[in-house]
C-alpha cells in the first residue's frame, strides 16, 4: 500500500478545522481560602485532601462550602466551614485547642520583647530577665508578666505564651503629657528621600527641610528639633531598610507640606 504525505496532510487539516470549530470550553468560576492556625504549623486538609501547613494559601476552589481540616501534634484536630464566592478570598483563622500534651504542662513558646535594648530594664515574672531583648527567649506555655523600669516608675504587662508559638511583645511606657504615640513603623524611604536620613551603628540621624531628628535602635524617644518626643514604634533595621515611627514620618513630612 502506497502512503501519499498529502492525504496525511488533508487529514491533519481537517483535524485543525474541527479544532477551531468546536466551542471553547466554558471557564469556572472559583475563589481561594487563606488558612492560619494558632499555634502555626498545622497540616491542613481541604475536602479530605492534603494541601500543606499553615499559612497556606488555597487557590481555584470551586463555588460554595468546603469543609477544611486542621491537626497538629499536641492539639485537638478540628474542621471549620468556609463558603467560597466567585473571585473571592476568604480569610479562615483558627485557634487550636490544647490537647494532652499541651495541657500536661512541659510545652513551652517563646517571647520576643520589643521597645526597649536593655534588659536590665525588665523583670520577668518576678526575676530578671535572661536574654538580649529582640532575641527569643523560651518560656512554659501559659500566662506571663514583665515589668519595665523607667525614669517615670514600673510599668507591669501581662501576657500570654502558647506553645510552640513566638510571641511578641511590644513594651511601652504610659504617655506622657503632650507625647505623639505611634504604634507603626514604616521605610524611611517611602516618605523622605535617602540622601535625608543617615545610619550610624545605632544612631539615626534625619535632616529634612530644615528639621533634625535623632533617634537609636530600639529606642522609643527622639529629638525632634531639640525636643524630646516619645512614640511607642522604635527605630529599626528591617532587611537593611530603615524603618520609622510612622507619626514620625508623618510629622516630618506634615511640617514641610505646612511651611513649619
């Protein structure tokens, strides 16, 4: 039998004719879910089927309820509802509940302090405090308290540690009279340019439009034109980027903009 390329070649054509014919296929809506769990590091299952640990995020899920379930070691597994829409991201946060071994009492967190670089300034639980503040420090699982030395009297927080969970602690003393608190930092490099600001080892030098500020590492008080000035964010380093009190930030720029 005698093969002829150009019957091949008829074939395939008409192939790609009824190709570009046929419908396109009609495209699904869906939506995502992004899972968090207290403490992180669940496993997390979707329908049944294994997608990873939290924070995880859940895409092309089709429309309507999906039942998601979370299990760790040490903790109760437990499975929450979530109703996708299309093109929506549903937010689903769950705090897992202790099971046998968290609840005999040897899991243990960590606590990071923030606001302050002297440890010497700090009394945990009583005694002092034994690590570098900004550094983790480990703790029993269950609730806490720190105390702050300052030059205006002892300021005490209470907190609580859950296991094998960082938690943050952002120290700050009471606001004093005619202080500009701000609880966020932003980059320095969003609002001023980089030619206004310098680093030197700890201390941050501003010098913008006329306005001086100086301020250090972890650190909550600046002078702001010679004046001392209080927020509750402190200077910090952030992947070789500087970051600011944002209302500091805001006070720079607000004072230009007004001619001040």
């Amino acid at each position: 039998m005698t093969f002829r390329f150009d019957r091949l070649y008829g074939l395939v054509f008409a192939a790609l004719l009824c190709l570009a014919a046929a419908p396109a296929a009609a495209e699904i809506a869906t939506g995502s879910v992004y899972v968090t769990s207290l403490p992180g590091g669940a496993d997390i299952w979707v329908d049944g089927v294994y997608v990873g640990q939290s924070p995880v995020l859940v895409d092309a899920l089709c429309l309507g309820k999906h039942a998601i379930t979370l299990t760790k070691t040490g903790w109760a597994a437990q499975v929450v509802d979530v109703d996708v829409s299309a093109g929506s991201l549903v937010m689903s946060s769950t705090h897992l509940l202790p099971g046998p071994r968290a609840l005999a009492g040897s899991a243990a967190g960590t606590l990071v302090v923030r606001g302050t670089t002297d440890r010497k300034k700090l009394v945990l639980d009583g005694g002092p405090f034994a690590a570098d503040p900004g550094a983790p420090l480990a703790l029993p699982a269950g609730p806490h308290r720190i105390t702050l030395k300052t030059a205006h009297g002892d300021t005490t927080f209470s907190f609580m540690v859950f296991p094998d969970t960082p938690t943050e602690v952002v120290l700050r003393e009471p606001p004093q009279s005619g202080e500009t608190r701000s609880a966020v930092i932003a980059p320095a490099a969003d609002y001023l340019p980089i030619d206004a600001f310098t680093v030197q080892g700890t201390k941050v030098v501003v010098r913008y439009q006329g306005h001086v500020v100086v301020a250090h590492f972890g650190d909550v008080s600046v002078r702001y034109d010679g004046a001392p000035v209080t927020y509750d964010g402190a200077p910090v380093s952030i992947g070789g980027k500087l970051y600011l009190p944002l209302a500091l930030l805001e006070k720079l720029t607000d004072d230009t903009s007004n001619g001040k």
